[in-house]
C-alpha cells in the first residue's frame, strides 16, 4: 500500500544514480535545472541529493539581473492588468449594448427574451386590458418599464392613506393602480 503523504515533494523514487555533484555519494533523487531561471522549452537537468537541491533551491533569485524597475513591475499586483484578452465567444444574436437600456434589469430581460426588444414597437404590442391600465397610469403606447415604475410610484403616493393623513377615500383608486401595475409589469411589451 503506498504511503499517502511522501515526506519529501518531488523526489524521484528508485533513482541509482549518485548526486550530479562532484564528490557526493548521496543518491540523487531530486530533479533541479542545470541553468536555473532558463525554463524556456525543456530544459536540463541533473539529479542532486536532498542536501545539495535544498542549497540548489536557496541560491535561485528570480530577479537576478533585473533592474529596480524591472523587479518593481514584475512585483506590481497589476502586472498583467493591461494584456489585451480575446473576447468570449458568443452563439446567436450579440447580446444588446447596456447603453440603449435606463434600467438594467430590462437589458437583462431583453437579453434572455431575444425577441422583446423587436416586439417593443407596433400596434399590436399591448392586449386591450393592458391598454385599459395604461389608460388608467396615464401613459401613452411608448411607456417603456422605467416611465412605468415612475408613474406607479407618484400615484400610490398620492392615492395611500398614509401620505393622506388617513384619509381613505382614495382606496378604491389606489387599488386600481396597483392592479394595472401588477398587469402591465408582468406584460410582454415590458419583459
């Protein structure tokens, strides 16, 4: 059953061969560079005893050769900041430019609803119950959702009982309005 943790990270199991430094007689079962720093391809490499790689592994500096400036940027938390990065692909229809939309919820609805934005214009975009509530909000065929949520807005603050001192004569309009809201929110032509 092998060992489920090794002691040592790296080692190369059942190596015969010695240390690649001349002299020891220590197996060399860890992998090192024979030019440290030089990882372009491939590369070299030797086989050293534990002792040898600790010592191999201390004296490699990254920036060796490096001017202050150059270890500076290589240091910076934003050193691959300003690389240029394809775009993701996309299948069908480009997603719709966040600046045609005032409220960002609507340009996520339209992304997920293709065919809402085309539907937006024309005589047959609202039921006659939806032009009935329209009526009722007082907004005309081109409402989009942000004019929509503005006018529910005013009207319910008119209409509630508690910006009326309680008066509660206005019940019966402020159910009204709640009622076309509800209807036309839900509607296609504001999806």
């Amino acid at each position: 059953m092998a060992s489920r943790s090794q002691k040592f990270h790296g080692r190369v199991e059942g190596v015969d061969d010695p240390c690649g430094i001349a002299g020891c007689r220590e197996p060399g079962e860890f992998r090192a560079p024979v030019t440290p720093g030089d990882f372009d391809g491939p590369g070299q490499w030797r086989y050293l005893c534990l002792d040898h790689v600790r010592a191999h592994n201390s004296s490699y500096n990254y920036f060796n050769g490096m001017s202050p400036d150059e270890i500076q940027e290589a240091q910076s938390p934003i050193a691959a900041w300003e690389r240029t990065s394809r775009p993701f692909a996309h299948v069908g229809d480009p997603p719709p430019a966040w600046s045609d939309f005032h409220d960002p919820l609507d340009a996520i609805a339209t992304r997920f609803r293709p065919g809402a934005r085309a539907s937006s214009a024309g005589p047959d975009r609202f039921t006659p119950g939806e032009r009935k509530a329209l009526k009722l909000l007082q907004l005309g065929d081109d409402a989009d959702r942000l004019t929509l949520r503005k006018r529910y807005s005013e009207l319910v603050r008119r209409y509630h009982p508690d910006r009326n001192g309680g008066d509660r004569s206005h019940e019966r309009a402020l159910g009204a309005v709640i009622e076309a809201y509800t209807l036309l929110k839900s509607s296609r032509a504001f999806a």
